[in-house]
C-alpha cells in the first residue's frame, strides 16, 4: 500500500511540475486586468434610487462599503461614484414611507451628500406602473376639473415644501412609468390621451411655479420600444402636452442586454430628433447574483446614453441599489453582506 501511495504521490507531483512549466518556465497565474469604469461628461447623472433606505434602516438594515466598513448610504454612493439620487412620492401611503415628510428627509440627506435630486410623484398611494395606476384614496371622486387641480396643487406643495427645506429638485418626474396614462380611468392615455395631456400639463406648471430651474420629466417603461415611445409622446404633444426631458426604464436580462442597449441607444436618437427633447435612463437594474454581467450592462449603457449627440443622453440611474435581502427584490446591487457588488463599479470615478 505504502508502494502504491509513493507512486501516486511521484506521478502526482510528476504532472503538477509538467502543467506548471512551459520551456522550463513556470507559467504565470492570469492577470486580472482592473475595471476601468465608462468616462463620461461632468453633467453627466449617474444615480441611484433610494426610496427604500429609511425603511430600511427603521429595520436595522446598515450598509458597508467593499472593506467592510459601514457608512451612511449617501455618503457610500457618492464615495462609489453617484452623484445623483432618485426618490419616489406617494400622497398618502398606509405606512407613511415616501409621503412628503419621509421624501424630504431623504431629499436633505442627499442634498448635504452633495448629490442631484430627481423627485418620482407617482401620483398614487402605492406603486405605480404600467399594470396599475391606481387614484390616491383621497382623490377617487373626484370630477375630472378638479382632479386636475389636486395634481397641480399636490405637486406644487410638495415642492414648496422641499424648497422651504432648502432643497430644489434638479429634476422631476410627473408620473412613473405612464405607458398607458395615470390617473385611471381618467387618464387612461389609451381611452383619454387628452386627459392623460391636461394632468402632465398641469404637473408641468406647478412644478415651474415654484422653480423654474427644475426639468420634467415624462417617464415611459420599455425604453427599447420605439413605437411605444412614439404613440405616447406623439399623442402628449398633440394635445398641448408640455416637458422637458423624456425618461426611461431598462431592465434586460442577463442574455439580452446588448441587443436591449442598442435599441435603447437608437430609441433616444429618434426621441432627440423627433421631439427636441433630451432623454435620460431613469431606472435600470439586473439579476444581482450576476454582478459582473450587470457591470458590463451598464457600462455599455452609460457609454451609450454619454454618446447622444449634444449632450442629449443626461444619465442613468439603477433602481435601489441598496437593496440586500430586502422584500424579495432580486435586482438590486449589493450583496448579502451589505456591500456593493462588482455591478456599481461602472458608476465608479
């Protein structure tokens, strides 16, 4: 037996120095050549959403960079590369989170991170999206007139009531992902595209009456899908809809991205021209157990929208980020450590 193990150890030790060595040389381990993250323009966004981080942290969620080392979420991202946060609104949600008062706590968080601040009025208690656009309990009876104006109003005292915090919104979104329209049914673009028009109007001007500096945003989902994009903002502006910039979601697979950014890439260049209006990615997001394939998603996405001609492609934000073990959500980019993956390595500096 003990023969038998000499030989094994002999021929084992025989194919170990013939795999190692190439000439008499011993060949080298791989060199990992390191992540060089997309160079884009200063004005360029690279956000985040963060709407869930109070909620989080009122469950004892904390947030660790790369070493370990825990930090308050702002200053992480921005450390990482951010310079932009996203942050939802809902009118009276059952919980409290993302009412005004959660919304601006967090909108001073990141004002003091130095960061640019997008506000998402989703115009409903909860989610809205492209399956539901569900009234706000409060506004359910209201005729279509007035409607409108609770919109305006709404959002008018919600900016004020950021500005008298000393924050002022760079950007804002009237609507989340309005694919058919808000407000249902009376703003069901696909039955009532005027109606649909009247409420982003109105969202427009009572953003402009409290800053005039602040952008809006018109959000659609599917940012590959140009006759989507078309039908809707072909209909906004023929009944006398008014924005600024046109905004986008993008959530590929891991198989499909490329094919996703491209048509992206050629979707903003026909919004560009056919609306003279700049474009910006406000939500991506990938399977986080694929950080690597994520990173390359979207650095091929960065670099694409920084590509637009004129500086017309303004940014891109990932849709909570810092999500870990968090509601079931498996698209977010940190680990179940609490650190950020390798996917927000294309945010990087």
């Amino acid at each position: 037996m003990k023969s038998a193990l000499l030989l094994c150890s002999v021929i084992s030790l025989f194919f170990i120095s013939a795999c190692s060595k190439k000439g008499g040389d011993v060949i080298p381990p791989p060199v990992q050549t390191p992540y060089t993250p997309p160079v884009v323009s200063a004005t360029f966004a690279k956000g985040a959403d963060v709407s869930w981080v109070t909620q989080m942290e009122a469950s004892s969620y904390k947030f660790y960079d790369k070493s370990g080392n825990q930090q308050d979420l702002f200053a992480l991202l921005k450390s990482i590369g951010f310079n932009s946060i996203r942050l939802r609104a809902w009118v009276s949600p059952s919980d409290g989170w993302c009412n005004t008062t959660d919304l601006v706590a967090k909108a001073t968080r990141a004002k003091n991170a130095g960061m640019k601040i997008l506000i998402d009025f989703h115009y409903s208690d909860s989610w809205a999206d492209p399956g539901k656009q569900t009234k706000p309990a409060a506004w359910t009876a209201l005729d279509f007139p007035t409607l409108t104006s609770a919109l305006h109003d709404y959002t008018a005292n919600v900016m004020t009531t950021l500005k008298t915090a000393g924050v002022t919104p760079d950007w804002v979104q009237v609507g989340n992902e309005t694919n058919d329209g808000m407000l249902w049914e009376d703003g069901r673009a696909s039955t009532h595209m005027a109606n649909f028009a009247a409420l982003v109007k109105a969202g427009y001007d009572a953003v402009k009456s409290v800053s005039s500096t602040t952008k809006v945003i018109v959000h659609i989902s599917n940012g590959y899908d140009n006759n989507l994009f078309r039908y809707m903002f072909d209909g906004l502006k023929n009944n006398g809809a008014t924005w600024d910039i046109i905004g986008m979601s993008l959530y590929p697979s891991t198989s499909n991205w490329a094919s996703y950014d491209t048509q992206c890439l050629a979707n903003i260049n026909d919004m560009v021209s056919r609306y003279s209006t700049p474009c910006m990615i406000v939500e991506v997001g990938m399977d986080v157990t694929a950080a690597e394939t994520a990173r390359d998603f979207l650095g091929d996405i960065i670099t694409k929208t920084n590509s637009v001609a004129a500086g017309n492609g303004l940014g891109v934000f990932y849709w909570e980020p810092e999500a870990y073990n968090w509601q079931g959500y498996g698209l977010g980019a940190f680990g179940t450590n609490g650190r950020p993956t390798a996917a927000l390595d294309a945010f990087g500096n």
